[in-house]
C-alpha cells in the first residue's frame, strides 16, 4: 500500500482543523493495521491553557489520534470513505495506559490493529509511540452509524439576511 498524505486522509475523514490528529499514513493492511503519524506542534490550540510552563498534549487528544487512524483504517477496510450520512464514532477504551508525555517537536507514531471488525462494534488495539517510547495505549471500541445530515446553515443565515 501506498502512503496516504494529508489529502487522502481529508477525503477519508469527516475531521477537519483543528480536530483532525493523522497527518500521513505510512502503512496500512485493510482489514488488519495502519501506521499513521501526528506532527505535534506548538500552533495547536490546546498547548496555550494544557499547560503554559510545560505544554503537553493531553491523553485524550492522543486516544482521539488513534482513533482517527482506526477510522481511516476501518473505511479502507470498507473500501468507503466518511460520507455525509455517516459517521464512525469512538465509542470506548478499555485498558488505557499513559506512559510519557507528548510535547511540541514529536512525532507521534500511532499504530493500530483490528482486533474485531464489524459494522454495529468493532475493537482495536492501538499503541502512540514517540522515539520508539510508548506515550500511550489501549483497546479502543467503535462504530459505524448512520445519521441525519444537519439542516444547512448558510441556508437558514440567508432567509433572515433577507428579511
């Protein structure tokens, strides 16, 4: 498989700035694993108030990584990718550890393996690493749900611009 970069990914995700944490596949066996990386820089939002003396990338930013790639795998797996009436939700962790901290200048390797795949909850076992370290790790549940696609917005903006 062919690396992903960041316009494959955005024509995969529905994740856009500044909530979308995979910037480059590096690997990937649908239905198996992905290898995907995070560029973590000091422009993102969170590291002015998480923490101002020593900026961190919170646990959760980095859980929310790993389930990004989970997704990208899962809709190769599907050979689809995120559409309007579609959505992948991150649905739970299980066994959740947090080993070292992740700051501005790390790359963030985040590696994840199908466990379970089904449509209705599939299980994945995903590992962050930084320099070979691991940050953090755990068994992430998801799900693929159809939605109702929102009313637009310009749409209902326009009617009172008109009044």
């Amino acid at each position: 498989m062919t690396p992903i970069d960041i316009r494959g990914i955005l024509e995969t995700l529905p994740h856009r700035y500044p909530f979308l944490l995979v910037d480059r596949v590096l690997e990937m066996e649908p239905g198996k694993r992905i290898v995907a990386i995070k560029n973590v820089t000091m422009n993102e939002p969170h590291f002015t108030g998480h923490f101002p003396h020593f900026p961190v990338m919170p646990g959760v930013l980095i859980v929310e990584a790993l389930a990004q790639a989970a997704g990208v795998l899962s809709f190769a797996t599907l050979g689809k990718v995120s559409e309007p009436n579609s959505v992948f939700f991150f649905v739970g962790i299980e066994k959740a550890r947090f080993k070292r901290p992740v700051v501005p200048g790390d790359q963030l390797r985040l590696e994840v393996e199908i466990l379970r795949f089904a449509r209705s909850l599939s299980k994945f076992r995903g590992v962050a690493t930084v320099d070979g370290q691991v940050a953090a790790e755990g068994e992430l549940m998801c799900t693929l749900r159809t939605v109702e696609p929102p009313a637009r917005l310009d749409a209902a903006s326009s009617s009172t611009q008109d009044a």
